[in-house]
C-alpha cells in the first residue's frame, strides 16, 4: 500500500485540478470574471480548501485557466501534426478549435481585457501556426486542399466564428459545428473551385498559393 498511495494522491490531486479548470473555463464564459470561487468549487465538486491550496487567489486561477485554454489549442494542433492522415489531421484543427472557441470565448475575450499583460502567449502562437501551415502544406501536397489556401484563411475562419457568440453555449456548439463542416467542404480541393480573391496577409507565416 506505501508504494501506491503517493500515487493515488498525485491521480486525486490532477483530477481534482482538472475539475477545478474545467468548471472555471465554462463559468468564466457563461457568467464571467466576478463569479465567486465558492461557485467554482461547488461547480467543480470539490471543498473551497481544496480549490484555495491549488489556487491561493482568484487571479491564479484566472491566469491558470487561460493557460489551461492555450494548451487546449496547442494540443489540438500537436495532435493534427502527429495523423498520418493529414486531410484528417486539417480537418480536426478546424473542427475542433471552432467548437472550443465557441464554448469558450467569453472567457477569452474577459480574460484579455482584464488581463492584457498576463500571459505572453506569442511563442504559443507562433507554434500553432507553424503547426497549422505543416498540416496544410502535406494536405495539399496530398491533393485534398485547395492549393490556394493561405494560413490567413484560418484566422479569417476564426475571426468570422466570433459572430456566434450572441447566442448561448449550446447553440454556439452546433452552429460552430456546422459552419466547420462548410469552411471544410470549401476548402476541400476540387476541380469545381474558382480562384480565390488575394489574400489580405494577416499573418505573416502563409502558405504559397
């Protein structure tokens, strides 16, 4: 038993962290900033010393629930490189961070405003995009996107995402999956395709057309 307990103590104490930054993400996008910790602890379903001895103060947990959020994203693209499949691999890029900006923009969006300076996140950004311009360029080496794609095309998709966030959780899901279905289909390379306009360069790391 002396040699499995610490274990289980360190499985206990990840999953009830987890808990906590699960249950903190969706409340600070559905009811923002001001939510209390005590709200968050019983969310969460753990005691508030619990949530106090991971996170001393509110802003830790705000900072570290920001952080868990990027590497959401990150692991999103890092898994996309690893598919052999890279058609598949694209196709869950953009399925899957629609869907989770959707369920979490709010948060996003209250936790750069209110923290503008808290996170350097450039490093983590510039991985993504690498990432994402690799995935690209193997599908369309492959023939399964369109040659024209540029990796601007996806920030544009991503900023054209944020016109759902009136609506609540639940339909910003659904709307979030069906519009990655059309982005996708759109962007799947066929022979009944015209050309695209210019791109307007948004980023500076694009793919060559």
């Amino acid at each position: 038993m002396s040699t499995t307990l610490p274990q289980d103590l360190r499985s206990d104490a990840k999953e009830n962290r987890d808990r906590v930054l699960a249950a903190a993400r969706e409340l600070f996008a559905t009811e923002g900033l001001d939510v209390t910790m005590r709200e968050i602890a019983r969310h969460a379903g753990v005691g508030p010393a619990t949530l106090y001895r991971r996170f001393p103060t509110k802003a830790d947990l705000v900072r570290a629930a920001f952080v868990n959020e990027l590497d959401a994203c990150r692991s999103i693209v890092v898994d996309a490189v690893a598919d052999p499949d890279p058609w598949r691999g694209f196709r869950g890029i953009i399925e899957r961070v629609l869907v989770l900006n959707a369920r979490n923009q709010g948060f996003t969006d209250a936790f750069l405003s209110a923290y503008p300076d808290a996170v350097d996140f450039r490093a983590q950004r510039e991985a993504a995009v690498r990432g994402i311009v690799a995935v690209a360029r193997r599908a369309i080496d492959a023939g399964a996107l369109r040659a024209d794609f540029v990796v601007d095309d996806f920030l544009i998709v991503l900023l054209a995402a944020r016109g759902l966030s009136s609506t609540t959780e639940a339909e910003r899901t659904r709307a979030a999956r069906r519009y990655a279905a059309l982005v996708i289909d759109g962007l799947r390379a066929s022979d009944r395709h015209g050309p695209l306009p210019p791109s307007p360069r948004l980023l500076p790391s694009v793919i060559p057309g």
